[in-house]
C-alpha cells in the first residue's frame, strides 16, 4: 500500500477551493465521470436493499430470547455452573497479567492500553446480564489496572525475561484452575476436559494447539532447511502430508485411530485431548511452512558472521537466526493463530461441544426448535469479533515492528 | 620431511583447490604468510579472490591440497575447524552485523558463548575495542542505526573480541560510500601497525601500496604473481599483472 | 616443524565433519523409524483383536448396501464399495471444480472493486472480505444451509425466478439442456469448431512472434469455437432442447434439481472463498509497481495495451501461486460437506463406508491418498508453471 504524493488523492495538488470541502470530496470520490456516478447510484441502491434485509430481519423477524437463555452455555458449556467462579478468577488473572505485561513491555498506558480496559467495561453495557456478572467484569477491569501499577512498583531488571516468567505462571495457575485438582467434594473439585465448552473451549484448543505446535513447527522448519539430506526429506514429507489432506480427516483419524497407535491403557482417552493432538500436529506443519519463510529471508551472510565468529550450528540457530526469523514471521504467526481459531470449530463434528458444537446442540433442543438464523449469527458474530480483532491488531504490529524494512 | 616449514608461517596454503560443480574455482593456489605479514590479495572480479581466503576458515571446503593454520592442518576434523575458526577473525564486504542485537552485543556474543568468558569482563573488552575502532559512543545502538563506515568499524571491532592471531578481510570497503572508505582503512592501517597478521582482498591500491608486505596477484583462479609493493608497481613481471594495474591505476 | 601433508590425515571418526553428519542423520531415521514401528505394531495388535485379517482391501468389492443422496454416475446399494468411494469422489470433483470456477469469477471481481476509485465500490468490496475471511467455514457452511436453504418454503410454495428457477426447501430447480438425436452431430461439429479455433490460434501466434506484434489470440480462439457452434445450431435440426420445469402439485417436473445440500455447500465454499481469492488479486495488481505503469505511459503504450502487456503478466506471476493454494483449499474444505450431509469424498468413505465395515486404516489410506495425490499433482504442475514465468534474475 503505497500511497505517493502527487496521486489524484493527495489533497495538497488540488486547487484551494475543492481541498477540504464536502462536495469536492464527492465529486472526487464519487462522480468523477458518468460510469463512476452510475457505479454510485447501484452501490447504494444494494446497501440500502441490504441493510434493509438485515435490519428487517434482526428487530422484526428474529427471535433473541434463544441467547440470553442459553448464554451460559455458549460461553462456557457444561462447565459446572457451580465451578463457575474457577472461570471468573482466571479471568481476573487474565486482566491481572495483560496489566502487568503491558507495563513491562510497552511501558506505557496509551490508546489501544485503553480499548483493551474499556472492553470489560463496555461489556457491562449489554442488557441480558445479570448484575453479578457486571460486577465480576467490572472487577476485571480493576484487576488489570491493578496488574499494570503493581509492575510500576516491582523492582525488575530484565522486564523481558519477567514478563515471560509472568505469563508462564498464569498458564500455569489456569491449568490448575480449569481442570480442578484433590477430591470430588474437596473446594476444587476436578472438572474434565470434555466438560469444557463453547466459547472457552474454542479459545482454549486455539490457543494450546499454536503453542504446543510452535516447537515442532520450528523443529520442522530447521529440518526443512538442514543440509543434511535424511533430516530434510523426512521433515518434507511431514509437512507435505499434512498440509495435503483436510484437516477433518485428521481429526477424524484422531478420534479413531489415535488409540490404536498407542499401548493399551494409555491415558489419552478424553476426546479433547485427542482433537488437540489432532489440531497440534495439522498445525505444526503450516507453523514449519511460516518460520521457512523467516529462515529464507535471513540472508547468507548471517549464518556465515556466526561461523567466522566461532559459533556453533546450535548457538548461531539459537542465538542470531532463530530470533530474526521468528521476529520476522511474528504477523504470518498471527493470521496462522485466526485460521485455527476458526478452524477449531471442526472438532464440533467429532462430538465436541466448542461454541459451534453448543449451537448445534441449542438448535437441537425442542425448546429452541427453528431459532437455526438466530444461533448460528451469533456464533459468526462472535467468531468474527474475536478474529477481526485479532488480524487487526496484528495489522497493527506489523507496522510497529517494521517488518520487511530494516 | 622434506616440506617441512619454519614455525613462523602462520599460514600454509599448498595446492589448493576448489571446484564450484565444473567450474574450477581455484587452481593449485599455494601461499604462505608469517606471522605479523600484512598480504594484500588483488585481482580482477571472479579471480577467485575472495573464494580463497574463505577456504582459509572453512567457509569454503576446498577439494584439494593442504591448508595449515597456525600449525592447526585444516580437514573435517571438526575440533580442528573450531580452533582455526576461533583463531581468525573475518570481516566481510557487505558487514553481516547482526541486526538483531546492538553492537555491544554484536561484540560480546561470541566471547561470551564460544570462549565462556564472564558477561561484565566481555563487555569491559568489547567497550576497549570500540575506543580501539573510534565509537564507543555507539554502544547501545542497533546496527541499522549507523553508517556504512561505522557498522564496518563494528565488525572489525566483533572479530578482533574473540582475539584472533589471524584477520581475513573480504573486500572491506567495496560496500561503502566514498567518504566512509578512509575511517575503515585507517583502523585497518592501525590493526597492522600492531602486527597483526593479516590477509586483505581489497581493491585500495593506496592502502595495498602503503600497508601490504606483499601483495598477491590473483587472476582465472591462479596466483598469478607474488611480491613486494614496490616490486608490484613498478616492475610487475606477468603480462596479465600489468594489464591489470594499468587498468585500475 | 610441521609436516604440510598433515592435512591428508585422517581425523579420528568422532570429530569427522562428515561422519558426524551420517551419524546424525542415522540417529533421527533409527528414532523415527523406531517410533513409527511401535505406532504400527501396537496397531497391528489392535487390529488382529478385531479383525481376521489386520489390513485388507478386498472389502472394496463387496456390497455396499447403502444409498447416496446423489450421484454423477449410475449407483445403487446393490452396488460395491468401491463404486460408492467414486460415487463420492466423484461429487467432491463436481463441487470442486464448479466452485473453483465460480470464487474465481466472485473473487476477481470483488478484487478488481477493492482497487476502484470509486469510494463507495470500493468499501463495499472491503466489508465483504472483512467479513467473510473473519468468520469460520464450517459456521457459514452450516448457517447456510439450515438457516438459509432449509428455511426456504416448501416446493409447493416455491419461490420462482423468472419463471424458470424455482427455489424451496429440498434445492433449486433450473432449466438444463436436454440432448435430442441430432446431439451427437452437434459434438463432432464443436470439435471441429475447436480444432478449427486451435489451428487459427497457432498461425496467429506465429505471425505475433514474426511481427513481435501479438494479436489477441485467445479472444480469436473463442471467436472462431463460438461462431463454428453458432452455425452448427442453426444448421442442424435443434441439436438440444431446453427443458423449464415446472410446478405440478407438490413437486417440480423437468429441469435439473440441485440438492438443497449441493447448493449450500457450493455457494457457502463460493461466498468464502471469493474473499481469499479477491484479496489475492488485488495484492497481485497493486504488486505492480507504479513505476511500469509510468514507463508504459512514457513509452506511448494506450491504457488498454499497458494493461495487456505490462500490467497483467506482471500481476499474474504474483497471483498465480496463492492463487492455486486457495484452489487446493476449496477442494479440502469441500470435506466439510459432512456437516450439512453432502455425499462427497470424505462423507461417503470416511463415515459411511468407515462406519459399515470398520476397515479405519484401509478407508483413511485410501481417503488421505486421494486428497494428497491431487495436492501434490496440484503443487507439481505449480513448480513448472513457476520455473516457466520465473523472472530471470541474477
């Protein structure tokens, strides 16, 4: 995207008169000529044919009372309702650890600091929620306030380094926190994966299938690259396999065959588990793919610096080409983190209830019969949310980090 | 034991050579530098200059012949590759900086990894070099932040933290702009002065006919000619020398 | 004193450069392998517990004894097995390549009116890939078809477009051709029509080498096939009929009904793939930097002729490869039409066939085997496409 001056719609080569004002404006970018204002007239003729379909549609036709009465479920499934709390404190720790990372890395509370405390904020504002899930969002925000002065006060040297260890431990306490430890009656008690649903299943299997599938990725990618033949065919078949066949089949031979690949009385029984080691290695492949690209973009005379230094293969892989590719391939990584956010949705249709397998189960249910258009926009609604998001932000960093300009 | 060598010759080339698929790189090159030499390599383009000194820390494996190194013989022998490698600095025409470091650690990463030297007593040889090279205010700024001539002094700076007995210059200046050329060969010319021994492609005649204790002529992948400057520009024996010279000259 | 032929000594085994790299790349096969060994006899052993035989193809000739929703090819459930894995083959082909056609003609489109200078044109392209990149196939797939086509009303009260498309709950009718006896003429005529095209075309072209002016050569090609089937029409005794249905009680009579499942696989596969392919396109024209455009206009080429020979060969070298890899998409993501009961490829043979005969291991080799023959034929055909246009660069 390279917009040069001089184009047509750089203001500063338009005479006086027609610069700033509101007709110019439309003339420029409307009217220009006959064709131009006739592509006008129909765009706006299907806007208005649109909008007033949807709009019909979502006050007249809809019937919302499917969403508040289910909204439990689409959020977090047959999580016990009792356990609930669990969910809550992890994302208070959410908010707590956004904060304290924040100031660590970014160092300061500007703008998009603010969007991210506004969000629990503007949550508050929807109309079916009860006033104790206001109060638990209103404590988010606190919480993430609070993670961000507490890291003013802490007495770190290497902020990097702190900010990982931070991170690290929340993955860990949620762990904890979700899956539950000690007696069935105890203050904790254990909740299955399995019981885990909707849309904090669909952001859980995103989110551990990218992390648990980046080291293989990477291992992938080194051996894509390596100069020694048999580590290189065998990394190539990998890739070419996986990224060959649909990610349903592999989620199928998941749910299948995974159990007969290993010993008898393996304890990789829960059908969760067995779709993340479905998404895990379908992912890993298209991770190797990415960093490739970060690999061959580091020209030859890093790798032959290291050497003359005195470095070893590992230490230069570690230490110079490693982090300059994954540097360069941080917003590649991003997008590949949507398109399995969105393709998680397939584990609904190996019995899993993500947030499209709890639609299908509320458009099943006799209560909600025919209330398909309602459940399914809102799903899409959410899945696009949280996606678009995501490409945005990432849009975003892109131009921060400068990529492709050093 | 009759080839046997005084223990002053740092560096033992003989009969070297390397094929690129068909194309014969580097024919029969045999050369042999002191200790404390300053050797000027010239030659036109694709001359194999720069494929010659390359084999002489392994960036290159040569084929044929014998390549010695401060009495360490250069084969696969992997220990061997090390010593040599940690031996001789190299510092290359297009500077190969890493971007993603600041030039204190451009310095001391190699210190600290490959000879697992303390952090604070690399930083402290690193700061030393970069007085030595004429910017140690430049410390903490990332590679893309400085000059042609300043990322060049950089990475004479890298390659001299890891105290090598031997410097192989490729082509140093050829990347910079003309106003930069003179800072990078007077930390050259000074690096000389403290007898450092070193092997230099470079197509500064000035700095071959001020510095260099000899100079080699190299061209179709031979050494062509080998002598003194004053030899060289006054009464240069090969045809192919005297072409050269009065074509760059 | 040191001897110079030292160099031609051998180094002890454990420090040899090259020794060391066999011995690495050894250890990763014997690891690998070894691995994939015990994955295959804990597998075997499972399989002897449940089957006679531990793998075995010779259930493919069995009956199948089940029906298929719709098929290109004759297919019964007396049929075997192996008919039935064509069967699907065969409709994930059709959806394939028939939404290939039509995401390209959407996607280039909707492409071509991101880059309009028209703002309103323009927006309206950009929320549309907004929109349908962000959201998840299969939850489009599945609104589609049970909030949109399911949602149609009955046959009986159809909704008809111009009188010649009906569309209800169970598909959408429409007029198709039906061949009388003059057809087979008809096809011998367009062949011709078509070698006829093909011969023009060469000549053309090797005028256009000879003059380095090269005319339109494709625009001729279809120019001759078209007025060659033109007159073919009109001379033979109506080669083809068009048969309209029509609505007679609760069922349309005549035409060609597409399936409620076809068509909403097909066109949710079309709406999302077309916001990929569109952003390929416009990433490919704006690829091409304004300096040509400027170094046409200040060599005197017309608007149309930069575009022509500057332009769009330029664009098409950047397109072409994302291009293929969001074909080879399409055709994966058409698996997905087990959600909405579509029999392809992987419908049929992945759950129905996998299901009857409990045959896993054979049925995945033969369903992963035909999805990754045609991603590598794919990929193949790609690398000499890209060795052919690749800019010849030091």
């Amino acid at each position: 995207m390279t917009t040069a001056a001089g184009t047509p719609t750089d203001r500063s080569v338009l005479p006086v008169t027609e610069r700033y004002t509101l007709l110019g404006w439309l003339r420029r970018n409307l009217f220009s000529d006959l064709f131009n204002s006739l592509l006008t007239i129909v765009a706006v003729a299907s806007i208005f044919i649109v909008a007033r379909l949807i709009l019909r549609w979502a006050f007249n036709t809809a019937e919302w009372g499917v969403i508040p009465a289910n909204f439990n479920l689409i959020m977090r499934g047959q999580y016990p309702a009792i356990e609930a709390w669990r969910l809550w404190l992890v994302i208070y720790l959410l908010g707590t650890t956004v904060g304290l990372v924040w100031r660590l890395i970014v160092g300061q509370f500007n703008t998009t600091a603010r969007i991210l405390v506004a969000i629990p904020l503007v949550l508050m504002l929807i109309p079916f929620f009860s006033m104790g899930t206001r109060l638990y969002l209103m404590i988010t925000a606190v919480a993430s306030f609070a993670g961000y002065f507490i890291a003013g006060y802490l007495p770190i040297q290497h902020r990097g380094r702190a900010a990982s260890y931070f991170v690290m431990a929340y993955l860990v306490v949620m762990l904890i926190l979700l899956r539950g430890a000690g007696a069935d009656d105890g203050p904790m008690p254990p909740v299955q994966p399995i019981l885990w649903g909707g849309l904090l299943l669909s952001l859980l299997l995103a989110f551990f299938g990218i992390t648990l599938s980046f080291p293989l990725g990477v291992l992938l990618a080194l051996g894509r690259q390596s100069k020694l033949p048999a580590i290189r065919v065998m990394s190539v078949i990998y890739i070419e396999f996986i990224r060959g066949v649909p990610l349903i089949s592999l989620l199928f031979m998941g749910q299948i065959m995974l159990q007969l690949f290993l010993p008898d009385g393996f304890p990789l029984v829960d059908r969760v588990l067995r779709a993340l080691v479905a998404i895990t290695l379908f992912s890993a492949a298209y991770t190797a793919e990415n960093v490739r690209g970060g690999l061959q973009s580091i020209p030859r005379g890093q790798y032959e610096a290291a050497q003359a230094v005195g470095l070893s293969t590992y230490q230069s892989t570690i230490h110079i080409i490693l982090p300059q590719a994954l540097r360069a391939v941080i917003p590649v990584l991003v997008g590949q983190f949507i398109s399995l956010f969105k393709d998680t949705t397939l584990v609904a249709l190996v019995g899993i209830f993500d947030l499209l397998g709890i639609a299908r189960t509320i458009i099943a249910n006799p209560d909600w019969l025919g209330t398909q258009q309602e459940v399914f926009a809102v799903i899409a609604v959410l899945f696009w949310i949280f996606s678009y998001t995501m490409s945005f932000a990432s849009r975003r960093l892109e131009r921060r980090l400068g990529v492709g300009q050093r | 034991m009759s080839e046997n060598a005084s223990a002053d010759e740092i560096i033992i080339c003989q009969d070297v050579c390397k094929w690129f698929g068909d194309f014969q790189a580097l024919k029969n090159c045999t050369l042999r530098v002191q200790a404390q030499e300053v050797v000027v390599i010239i030659g036109p383009s694709g001359s194999g200059k720069s494929t010659f000194i390359r084999c002489i820390n392994r960036l290159e494996e040569h084929q044929a012949g014998d390549i010695i190194v401060d009495g360490i013989p250069l084969t696969r022998d992997v220990r061997n590759i090390e010593q040599i490698r940690s031996e001789t600095g190299m510092v290359f025409q297009q500077f190969n900086l890493f971007p993603h470091l600041t030039v204190l650690e451009n310095i001391t990463l190699a210190p600290i990894q490959v000879r697992k030297m303390k952090k604070d007593e690399a930083m402290d040889t690193a700061m030393g070099l970069l007085n030595r090279v004429g910017i140690p205010e430049q410390a903490d700024k990332y590679p893309g932040q400085l000059s042609g001539g300043q990322q060049q002094r950089v990475a004479i700076a890298r390659s001299l933290a890891m105290s090598p007995k031997i410097m192989l210059f490729d082509e140093p200046t050829s990347a910079l702009d003309p106003e930069m050329i003179k800072e990078v060969l007077d930390v050259m010319q000074e690096l000389a002065e403290t007898g450092m021994t070193m092997l230099v492609v470079t197509h500064e005649m000035g700095f071959a006919r001020e510095v260099a204790d000899r100079i080699v002529f190299m061209d179709g992948g031979e050494i062509m000619e080998v002598g003194t400057p004053e030899h060289f520009f006054t009464n240069a024996q090969h045809e192919r020398t005297k072409l050269f010279l009065s074509q760059i000259l | 004193m040191q001897n110079i032929h030292a160099s031609q000594v051998r180094p002890p085994f454990y420090r040899d450069e090259r020794v060391l790299g066999v011995f690495s790349q050894i250890l990763v096969v014997v690891i690998v392998l070894g691995l994939g060994l015990f994955f295959f006899n804990n597998m075997i052993t499972g399989l002897r517990e449940k089957h006679s035989v531990a793998i075995t193809f010779s259930f493919l000739t069995q009956t199948a004894g089940f029906d298929i929703g719709e098929s290109l090819i004759e297919y019964s459930r007396e049929r075997t097995y192996l008919r039935a894995f064509v069967v699907g083959l065969l409709n994930t082909f059709q959806v394939a390549v028939l939404g290939i056609i039509f995401a390209t003609a959407l996607g280039i489109l909707i492409g071509v009116m991101r880059l309009s200078t028209n703002f309103l044109v323009s927006k309206i392209a950009a929320v549309y890939i907004d929109i349908f990149r962000n959201i998840p196939l299969l939850v489009l797939l599945i609104f589609w078809a049970q909030g949109v086509f399911l949602k149609l009303p009955r046959v009986a009260d159809a909704i008809v477009l111009a009188d010649a498309f009906y569309l209800s709950n169970r598909g959408v009718a429409i007029p198709w051709g039906l061949p009388t006896d003059s057809w087979g003429t008809y096809l011998i005529v367009l062949a011709a029509g078509f070698i006829a095209g093909a011969v023009l075309a060469y000549f053309l072209r090797e005028h256009g080498k000879r003059t380095g002016r090269m005319p339109l050569v494709t625009l001729w090609f279809i120019v001759t096939v078209a007025a060659v089937g033109l007159i073919g029409w009109i001379v033979l005794p109506q080669p083809m009929t068009l048969d309209v249905p029509t609505l007679e009680g609760f069922n349309t009579q005549g035409g060609k009904i597409l399936s409620q499942q076809f068509m909403a696989l097909l066109s949710g596969l079309i709406i999302y793939t077309a916001a990929f392919i569109a952003e390929v396109v416009r990433a490919g024209i704006q690829s091409v930097s304004k300096g040509q455009r400027e170094a046409a206009t200040a060599l005197g080429l017309t608007a149309a002729q930069t575009l022509r020979l500057i332009i769009f060969p330029q664009a098409l070298r950047v397109i072409i490869p994302p291009l293929t890899s969001q074909y080879l998409n399409l055709t994966k993501n058409s698996s997905l039409a087990i959600a909405i009961g579509y029999p392809d490829l992987f419908a049929v043979a992945g759950n129905t066939i996998l299901n009857q005969t409990g045959r896993e291991i054979e049925m995945f080799t033969m369903i992963m085997g035909t999805y990754l023959s045609l991603s590598l034929l794919t990929s193949f055909l790609m690398n000499i496409y890209n060795r052919r246009i690749r800019l010849v660069e030091r």
